[in-house]
C-alpha cells in the first residue's frame, strides 16, 4: 500500500520527539489533529487496532513533549494504543506496512526502535516492568524518569495490582498513568471499573496539595518520616471532606485527576508539574475510545480493530462469516447457546473477550449464565474450578496465548481435582498480523504433561460441535479444546445431530498403499489432506509406475493418543509423517514419536511444527510457507 500524503504542515516536520518540543503548546492540538488524520487512513487500508490508538493520541504527545525519550522510559501496557507513539518516533514513513510481514511490528518492540521499551502484547505487565527499570534507575544513581501507561481494562488483571502494591513499598519516583476509556475490547467489567466510574478528585484540592508540598520541601519538612506522616494525614482528610476512600493513596501512592485525557494542553500541564514530585504518583485521565471518528466513537467494541473500510462512510470492508462456513469462534457461540439450552448447568466464562470468543451470544440469550471476569485469565479458571465443584459445567473460553498466563491454576485448581471444567483455547496455533506475542504456539506442549487433562483439537467445524458435546457429558472430567482463528475450510451442518467422540480415537481420513503415513491434529489436516491428494495426482502423472498412495489419520486427540491407531502404524508403516498447528518441540509429534520409541518403532518419523523461534507477524499462509507447514512445504516432505 502507498502511505497517503495528508500534506501535514506541522506532523511533516516531525521526525522524532526532538522536533515535536520545537513546538509551542499551543501548536500540540494540531499535531494530534494530523496524527489521528493518519491513523484513520492508514487503517482503513491496512487494518490495525485503531479505537484505542484514536484515544491515546494527546496522551503520546504529550508525554514525548514533556519528557526526554528515549532516555526517559515510557512504558505502554498492550500496545493497542500505542500508534501515535510510533508515528512520532521515526516510524511514520513506514507506518503503512504495520502488521504486515516484514514490516513494522504490531505492538511495541525494543527490537524495532529504541523508543520502545518492553514486549507489550499482553495486558497489565506496564506496572511491574516500569518499577523495575525506576529501581534500576536509581540503583545506578541516574536522573531517568518512568512512565507506566496502563489501561483501565489492563488494572483488572492480577498483576496488575501486584506491581502497584510493590510500588507503594518500594523507593521509586515513577509516574503511573492510567488511561481509562471504560473500554478494553469489550465494556471493562468489575469493581475497579466501577471505582474508577466514581472516584471523584477536586483539581482545585490538587493544586493546593502541590503547592503546600513545594512549600514544605522548601522549608525542609520533607524528610521521609514526615512525608509519611503528612501523607496519612491528607488522606485521612481527603476521605473526609470528599466521602471516598483512594484505593492509590491508600497503598501511599499520590493520585492526581481525573482529568481529560483528551485536551492535550491541560495533559502537558499537568504532567510537567507532576513529573519532578518525588514518590510513586498516579495519574487517572478520561479518553474516548475512537476519539475524532464517529463511527468508532460510537460503536467502540466493533472499531476496536474493525479491518477495512471507507473513510468518508465509515462502512467496513472487512469479509463477515460465509454462510456454511463460518468462523470457528461463531461456531462455538452458536454450539454454546445449544448445549446450554439443553444443559441448565452449563454456564460461560471469559476473560474480557465475550465478543472475540462470540461468548456473547450466549449473553444476550441467557445473561445470568455468562460471566465475563475481566483481563484475568488465572482468575477465570479458578473461579470455573470453584463453580465445577459444585455442580456447574463452565465453559472457560481463552485465547490460547492469553491461557499462558492460567498455567498454575490450570494444574492446582482443575486438574489435581479433576473437575469438570471445559476450557475452549481460541486462536490457537498461529494468528497472524498480531505476531509473536498472540500466536497460539505453546499450548499443547505446556498442557500435554499435566495428568487428568483431556486434550483435543478439531479438524473442522462439525468436529468442534461434537466435541463440545463430548465435554459436558457425565464423567468426562477436565476438558481442553483448541481451534484457530478464520473460518472453518469445510461447510458446517448445523442440523446434523450432536454425536458423542470417544474420548483419545482419531479417524481415518484416506487409506493408502504405500508404506508412508501422515498423522495430522487440528484443522490444519484440511491443508495435509490438499496437499496428499495433489502430490499423488502429480507424482502419477509423472511417475506412474513408483507411485504408491499415502494413509492420513485425524488425530484429534493430543491427550489420550489413540493407541488403536498408533499400532497399526507400528505394524504397516515405515515412514511417518506428525504435523501440527504448535511448537514442534514437546508438542503432538513429540507424544507420538515418544510412543513409538517406546514400543521399538524401527521407521523413520519426521515431526512438522512450529520452529524453536519466535515466529513474526503476516498473514497466516505466508508464515505457514516460511515455517513450512503450508501445501507445498507439505508437499516436498511426502517425497
């Protein structure tokens, strides 16, 4: 794509933070103006996060106006907001190629540009990252400031609130800024969004406070025992005549706001009177999600990363699910709704993701049965675990990159006990434009080992069905299902009926008569069973008296094999083939070549995965051909 020239008078002249302070304040509010002009139209042709990045557009020019980047350290949480940050770092020229393969990184990377200061695919990582570069800092005795961005759906996760209990307790001068929107991707749910909707904070009271603080430190009361002492007292006082608790100022950190995060004036004023306070301090500013674009203003989870579309419109391009074959999360929205019909003790979890997963469909049919926890996967399973307890079947939906993060809870909470909770990894295997942080790489290789756990993965929609019927059944304990991000290869038969799959049986899906065969798990064997049948056509055509036919296998099931299937592989194979949507290391091929080294296989077994390496961002076919696992990558190895 050509970057469009939007003939920017000041944004022209901008190459990096140094240009942008050249500016006087009142030139600020235009530079936004042209930086959201060319969000908007670089996005309505290369699709990308544009919602949260339309909201934090004064706050990046205002923190790289008021600090000195990057020697000072800003720290994004996520990254989704983070495009106006990217524009004013050196990026711009190539601001048109993010998200595509070999061009600019989806989120923030210290691998692309030294203004980016951690790996920020993941939510709620900005607090504890930031704490440990201010207390690097100030171990080396350097005058570096930090700057943790942090948003208001990101301050529901876990760790979140264990950095800011660390920063209350810890010798550190960062500055927290949280920019709350009420928005994650879907609405932010939970009590902190609640508090946040109500904390209230007069910029009146603030002013004096800093005020009376410059005096005291100039008469030198501002020892650390008084500090403390002085601290309390306010806070005690502010609880007072405001009739709030600060949820900040009672961990001892200094709270300011909230303001308009959205009047870039006010912001740089604020932020310059604060940044040489001494302590932790907090910053709560209000944002639009979409601001300066009606359409995604108005409708904040759908333009959240809406793909293409028309800019003077607002209609979006972007292609809706075929009619026979949808997408897989629609799949199990619909199958959800289904099962929960017939099934009264089936109910949905999901952390923040009710419309990614399309757990929102459940929602809006039966609402007490959803419950939607917030940015805290860890918290999910658990939570799932207490309701399996007793008597309820939850069905936990997480991406799969995201499950990562419920790894312990997982093992202690569901598995140890057995308890029957289904936990659904969406947008597993590999994603695409989202890149490294988001592929759904590691999931059966982390959750292979753990006993109790049932782990499958479908070929296509109809198996998708039939095994979430499987899975809250009587009996059928912990339950992992894993499916891919796009929509299913194979048309859907929404009115055939549901029919239960033995638990660790695969299928056979073509018999062959050659001594190789290939043992596929998950929808990529739609792309082995393309690649079989045109290497056989080819090889006849060219080779019509070496030819000998391949036998391909589903799997299905990662956790238990099918052992039935694995011994007729012992007795009739010389050659086999393993592929998989996963790392290849301790992966599905890996349990299969374990099997047959422990009952003496004496053939030869070439395992297909994902490589050891962080696999980059693109589309998914052009990283399936770059790792090979794409048809004609598949196609060479059955030689």
């Amino acid at each position: 794509m050509i970057p469009i020239n939007l003939n920017s008078s000041l944004l022209n002249n901008i190459d990096s933070p140094k240009d942008l302070k050249l500016l006087s304040v009142d030139q600020l509010p235009q530079v936004c103006q042209e930086i959201r002009d060319e969000i908007i139209h670089v996005l309505s042709e290369n699709p990308g996060h544009l919602g949260s990045s339309l909201g934090a557009v004064e706050l990046a020019v205002a923190i790289h106006y008021v600090y000195n980047t990057p020697e000072d350290r800003i720290v994004w949480d996520v990254g989704h907001q983070a495009y106006a940050h990217k524009i004013l770092t050196g990026r711009r020229e190539s601001f048109h190629t993010n998200r595509t393969l070999g061009g600019l990184r989806p989120f923030p990377s210290p691998f692309e540009n030294e203004y980016d200061t951690n790996t920020c695919g993941h939510a709620s990582n900005s607090i504890s990252v930031g704490l440990g570069m201010a207390v690097a800092a100030k171990k080396e005795g350097l005058s570096r400031k930090v700057v943790a961005i942090i948003g208001d759906g990101a301050m529901s996760g876990g760790l979140a609130f264990e950095g800011l209990n660390n920063v209350s307790s810890t010798d550190n001068d960062m500055l927290i800024i949280l920019n709350d929107n009420n928005m994650s991707i879907d609405s932010s749910v939970g009590g902190m969004k609640q508090y946040l909707l109500h904390l209230h904070t007069s910029q009146t009271y603030n002013n004096i406070r800093f005020k009376a603080a410059q005096r005291f430190a100039s008469w030198g009361w501002l020892n650390e025992h008084r500090k403390k002492a002085i601290l309390r007292f306010n806070n005690s006082v502010k609880s007072l005549l405001f009739n709030q608790q600060n949820i900040f100022e009672g961990l001892d950190i200094r709270y300011f706001g909230p303001m308009n995060g959205n009047n870039v004036i006010d912001l740089v004023r604020i932020i310059q009177e604060i940044k040489e306070m001494k302590g932790p301090k907090l910053l709560h500013i209000h944002t639009t999600k979409g601001k300066g674009y009606q359409a995604a203003e108005k409708e904040a989870t759908i333009w959240h990363a809406p793909g293409k579309f028309d800019v003077e419109s607002g209609k979006r391009i972007s292609s809706e699910d075929a009619p026979n074959r949808p997408k897989y999360q629609t799949i199990f929205g619909k199958t959800l709704i289904e099962l929960a019909q017939k099934n009264d003790r089936i109910v949905g979890v999901t952390p923040a993701m009710p419309t990614g997963c399309s757990m929102d469909l459940l929602q809006k049919e039966m609402p007490d049965r959803v419950f939607d926890v917030g940015i805290a996967e860890g918290h999910s399973v658990t939570f799932s675990a207490g309701m399996a307890k007793d008597g309820l079947i939850p069905f936990c939906n997480i991406y799969s990159s995201f499950a990562q993060r419920a790894y312990d809870n997982i093992i202690h909470d569901v598995a140890i006990s057995n308890l029957p909770v289904v936990i659904c990894l969406d947008r597993a295997g590999l994603v695409g434009e989202d890149g490294p942080t988001h592929h759904g790489a590691f999931d059966l290789a982390f959750l292979r080992p753990i006993p109790n756990l049932t782990i499958a993965s479908p070929m296509d929609g109809n198996e998708l069905r039939d095994l979430m019927y499987t899975a809250q059944l009587p009996e059928k304990g912990a339950f992992i299902i894993r499916y891919p991000r796009g929509c299913c290869t194979k048309p859907i038969d929404w009115l055939r009926p549901f029919q239960e799959i033995r638990i660790g049986s695969g299928r056979l899906i073509k018999k062959g008569n050659g001594n190789t065969v290939v043992l596929s798990v998950g929808p990529i064997g739609t792309i082995v069973e393309e690649a079989i049948t045109e290497w056989e056509v080819e090889s006849q055509k060219n080779h019509p008296e070496q030819v000998s036919s391949i036998t391909h296998y589903d799997m299905r099931f990662i956790k238990p094999l099918d052992e039935e299937i694995l011994q007729e592989v012992l007795k009739k194979f010389q050659r086999v083939i393993t592929i998989e949507d996963g790392v290849r290391e301790g992966g599905f091929g890996s349990a299969v070549l374990e099997y047959l080294s422990d009952h003496q296989f004496k053939g030869q077994v070439i395992r297909l995965g994902l490589p050891d390496q962080f696999v980059e961002h693109g589309k998914v076919q052009e990283l399936y051909h770059i790792v090979g696992l794409d048809k004609e990558s598949i196609k060479k190895v059955l030689l």
